[in-house]
C-alpha cells in the first residue's frame, strides 16, 4: 500500500485544501501584476469545428452585458443560421451584415468575389472606426485573406489605428502569419475526429 492509500478521508481532505490554498495563492499573486486593460484582436484559425462557434460565444457573452455588436461575415452571406435568428431579437445591440455570397467554390467568379470582400472589409473598417459597437465580429475574414482578395498588411495596418478599447474578433483557417504576429489572442482549433468524414452532413443547430 502507498501513503496515499493508508492516509485517513479526512486527512485527503486537508491535504487537498492545504494544496488547493497554496495553488489560490500563487494564482492571485500572479494576476495582482495584470493590470492592462484594452481592446482585443483575436484569431479564431484552425481546421478543426468551433472558430466561428466561439467567435459568436464572444458576441452573445457581450450582449449580456448590455455591449453593442459590430458583425460581417464575409462569406457565409447564403446561410440561414441559427445565430443570426438569435441576433435578430437584439436590434438595439446588434449591426449584422453578412455580405459574402458563399464560399469561392460556389460563386466560380474571382472577381465579384473580390467586389464582395472589399465592400465587406469597408463595412469592417466603419465599424471598427465607430465609437459605438463595443465589440466586432469578422466571420471568414482569414479566408478572403487566404486568397488575397484583400492585402493581409493592409487589414494589419488598419488595426494599429483601432480605437483603444475596441474588441475585434476575426475567424477562419489558415490565418496569415502577420496576422497571426499582431494579434493580442490567437487560437488554433485542431480536428481531431469529424462526423463529416463518416458521412454525416452539416445538421442544424450544430454547424448552422
């Protein structure tokens, strides 16, 4: 028997509590030296399910604090999402503007992809200049950076003049390396098993 094995619940216990103590400790003094407090750039990026999922968590985690949302989603403009139903009953909170017309394999057409992801990014920009929206949101904006429909230095440089406190949030896999060295948080969300790849299809209320 190990000393583990001998030792009394009640003893567990306390050593549990004494660890759990010492652990709270080390935690406070480490957060004490936190003190920054400003707006955000987040990378959502990966080829694993979730990065507009969390990006979205983000969203309806700020309308519970009364914040007011700034949305474009440069690619998923055809869907009938169930997000985008919850949004709509928070008109006062919510600006959502999806102006993508699906992904580029649908559209076949470079260039009036080119034309939708400009006119997104310059709705991005209005918002992010605001002094209104409290967060934005831009859904698959990697992706028009992977094609380079937009300039990746260009959406960098526009970010350095973001306003102090404003959050924005950019999702979407294979987000570009000046990107990615910007950004204050980025995440990267690893596929791990699919039940697409066992013939499953998108279903409602999980991919859309």
């Amino acid at each position: 028997m190990t000393k583990k094995d001998e030792m009394t619940e009640e003893e567990l216990n306390a050593r549990h509590a004494e660890k759990m103590k010492k652990k709270k400790a080390a935690r406070d003094k480490i957060i004490a030296t936190k003190t920054i407090e400003k707006g955000l750039v987040i990378v959502h990026t990966g080829k694993g399910k979730g990065k507009s999922t969390a990006a979205f968590g983000l969203v309806f985690r700020s309308i519970g604090h009364g914040h007011k949302i700034g949305i474009v989603q440069f690619v998923k403009g055809k869907w009938e999402t169930g997000e985008r139903t919850v949004l709509e009953r928070f008109p006062e909170l919510v600006s959502h503007h999806t102006m993508g017309e699906g992904f580029t394999w649908e559209t076949q057409d470079r260039q009036r992809d080119i034309t939708a992801a400009r006119q997104a990014w310059e709705k991005a920009k209005e918002l992010i200049m605001d002094d209104e929206h409290k967060l934005v949101l831009l859904d698959e904006l990697n992706i028009v950076l992977r094609y380079d429909y937009i300039d990746v230095e260009e959406v960098v440089e526009f970010l350095k003049q973001k306003p102090h406190d404003k959050h924005v949030v950019i999702t979407g896999r294979n987000a570009k390396e000046p990107l990615i060295e910007f950004a204050d948080l980025v995440t990267e969300m690893t596929m791990i098993k699919h039940p697409f790849r066992s013939g499953v299809k998108a279903q409602i209320g999980i991919e859309f």
